[in-house]
C-alpha cells in the first residue's frame, strides 16, 4: 500500500518556525446535484439521545462537498464509473480550520471514514444477525442465520446491535465535529455501489448501495497468537510470523454473511459463514484498538487527542469482547458450495498457550526496548506509517473489493495526509 499506485503521496514539513507546509487540500464537488431521494434511503434513524444523523448528512453534503477531495476523484479513472462522476462546478475557497492544525483534522478524518466503513458492514450484519430497533433500523433479521450466531454465543444479537450502533456514533460524532471546525468531514457516500446481501432480513433499499464486501473475506487471524505471545511485539519484531487460529481463513475467500437465500440451506455451511463472522469480527476491532492510539501520538490539539484517547478504549472493548466470542466457534469443516473453498474451524479448547480460547488477557511482551521488563500492552502502537498500513490490512481482508479506483484513490489520500500529521505542527 506504500506504493499505491492510485495517487501521489503528500509531504508535509515543519518549516524553521515549527509550521507545516501542506499541499493544498481538493475538493469534492460530489453532492449538492445528486438525487436526494437516494441519500434518504441511506440514512440512519436519528438516535434521540445523539446528534441528529439527518444534521450531518446534509451538514456534511452542504458544506463539506465543496471542500472533500474533488481535484483527487477527478484524477482517478471516474471514466470507469460514469455514476460517480461529479457535476462540474467552481471550486470554494477553503474556510480556516477553527483550533485545529492540518494533521489533526487529517487524522480526525481518517478516522472518521474508518468508522463509516466499520458502520457498513456492522449494519450488514445487524440487519441479518442482530436486532433492529429506531437506534439501528433498517433490516428484519434472518432467523437460520441468526441461530448460527447463536451457537457461538447466545447474546450475540445484543452484541452485534450495539457494536454496529457504537460506529455509526462515532462517525457521526467525528464529522460534525469536523465541521464544526469549518474542517472537511470523511465523505464515502459516492462509493455505496456494492451489492451486498440478497438473503432474507436485508434492508431491500440498500442492495447495491454497500461500501464493504462481506462475501470475499480473506481474514487474518494472527492476532489471535498475537495477543497470547509473551516474547514478541510487532513494534519490535515486524518481521515475526504469528502463527493463525484459523490458517484456512487467511488464504481464499470466504462469506461471513449469507449471499442468498440459499446459502442457508446447509446447516454445516451456514455454521462455518457464521464461524467466519465470529472471527471477522475481532480481526477488524483489533485494528482499531491499535489506530487510536498510534494516531494519537501525532496529534497536537488537546481536543483532538482527547477524541482518539476516548474512543480508541471503546474499540479495545470490543476486541475483548469478540475476541472471547470467536473461541466458542464449533470445530467444523465446510466447503462453500459456489465457490468449492473448504475452510475448518479448529478446536481452541487446547493447552497450547498460544492458541487456549480461554486466555484472553494480553500477555505480557517486549516494549520499546528489549531490555526493559515485558508489559502487557496493546500492540502494535508504532505510529510511523499506521493510516497506510490500517487502510492496506482492510485492502487486503477483501473488505473492498468490487470498489472503484476512485474509492482506493481517495483513501488513499485521507492515509498520506493522516501518516503525515506531525506533533507540534500547524
């Protein structure tokens, strides 16, 4: 991903007097033409108890579309996707960032189209495997699917529902507060194209109309023996092998929701999309248990590091969580009928250390320096390049495939201006 080939990276400097010099921030002209009927199909049911969601969409399509990344689209094969293509209109002249610097803003926007991200997919769950009420309406819920769920973990309706409401508050959260900084917000809704889920319980308005792929996974489970280590620390030894809980998981595709109607008729298959699910679910919170802190030691305005420093805990949260739940995924082999990849589930009921379903405390590890005593502590922190790498583990999950090049190219920019957020710059 350090070599995306979609758009140039931005360097940004602190010049003699501790300022940064920036390349100019683009514009996304996206929005103020577009057909408003479908932006209400996409909306979230305000919460009572939170910030009008109804307040950000037309805040952030109003007064962000003149400000979010419209020089960047343009550049980026929109000729592939003539739906994304822009209405041509004069470029505003940005307003000052309000108490901000460029790399707070930068880093609160990576983080804000993460948890757009993560609000996407947390709703195709939901809408199958959770509950819908006015906080996360829009599915019926499929009832095989939901009793695979089921099966690892009796709560795991409750559990999903309030995962997926906690990030759709956090992205809401961080671009109204973008705004409220006269700062450009994360905008990602020109990419809702994918098709997602056709199966019983779906938001039918919503159908062709997702940003993440939840039938491609490709999931990374090191971080299962990651996190049971107690002699190595990826900060300290990048080039370590931690060893899969699941090694068949991390080659191939496979779905975690199911597709049609269809992939509910094996009750085998259907338990190993739901066992798919129960260790995606961990393996993306995990990231964004080590993103807030890493960001966080970029950031300069006290506000902007206590946003990250506020939310990151939460992610941890739901780490732990997960990361208990993915253990009582029944042993099993399973081969996808469409595609013919098998998968099997292990038995973690074992001794090994590394790989005990009931050791879910960090262990202790290497930190900073070899030579200090071990720690237990979140890994990795290491901030050098984290938006980058955050954005490549997503890339290479699966989660975007189907996506557009002007999608890779626009994140891609949001991680080249949060890498380069710099402490103590303007």
């Amino acid at each position: 991903m350090r070599n995306f080939s979609h758009a140039a990276a931005t360097v940004n400097r602190c010049d003699s007097t501790g300022m940064k010099a920036t390349s100019n921030s683009t514009a996304n002209d996206i929005g103020k033409n577009e057909d408003r009927s479908k932006e209400k199909n996409l909306e979230v049911t305000p919460r009572r108890s939170a910030v009008s969601r109804r307040f950000f969409l037309g805040k952030s399509l109003a007064v962000g579309a003149g400000t979010i990344g419209a020089g960047l689209l343009a550049k980026a094969s929109l000729a592939q996707s003539p739906q994304l293509t822009p209405t041509p209109r004069p470029t505003p002249t940005p307003r000052p960032v309000i108490g901000l610097t460029a790399g707070d803003a930068a880093l609160l926007r990576f983080a804000a189209a993460a948890e757009i991200l993560e609000a996407d997919f947390w709703i195709q769950y939901n809408e199958l495997g959770g509950i819908q009420d006015d906080e996360v309406p829009g599915g019926s819920g499929n009832e095989a699917y939901t009793d695979a769920l089921e099966v690892i973990e009796d709560e795991m309706q409750d559990y999903i529902h309030d995962n997926t409401d906690d990030e759709i508050t956090h992205h809401t959260f961080l671009n109204v507060y973008l705004l409220s900084k006269r700062a450009a917000p994360a905008n990602l809704d020109p990419f809702r194209t994918l098709m997602g889920s056709t199966a019983t319980g779906v938001n039918p308005d919503l159908i062709g109309h997702r940003l993440t792929n939840l039938t491609q996974l490709t999931v990374d489970t090191s971080w299962w023996t990651r996190y049971r280590d107690d002699s190595h620390n990826p900060d300290l030894d990048p080039n370590h092998v931690f060893p899969q809980a699941v090694p068949t998981l991390g080659v191939n595709q496979h779905t975690a929701i199911p597709r049609t109607d269809d992939d509910t008729k094996d009750p085998n298959f259907l338990q190993a999309i739901a066992n798919t699910a129960a260790f995606h679910f961990p393996t993306i919170e995990q990231g964004g248990n080590s993103l807030y802190p890493s960001m966080a030691l970029r950031a300069t305005n006290a506000e902007a590091l206590r946003i990250l420093l506020s939310i990151g805990p939460t992610e941890t949260m739901h780490f732990q969580t997960w990361s208990d739940v993915a253990g009582n995924a029944p042993p099993l082999t399973a081969v996808d009928p469409v595609t013919g990849v098998s998968v099997t589930f292990p038995d973690l009921e074992v001794e090994d250390e590394l790989f005990d379903k009931a050791l879910i405390m960090p262990e202790p590890c290497p930190f900073l320096n070899p030579r200090l005593p071990i720690v237990s502590i979140i890994r990795p922190t290491k901030t050098e390049g984290v938006a980058m790498a955050t954005l490549k583990f997503l890339t290479d999950m699966g989660l975007f495939i189907g996506q557009p090049p002007a999608f890779f190219a626009y994140m891609h920019q949001l991680a080249v201006d949060a890498d380069n957020a710099t402490r103590g710059c303007a």
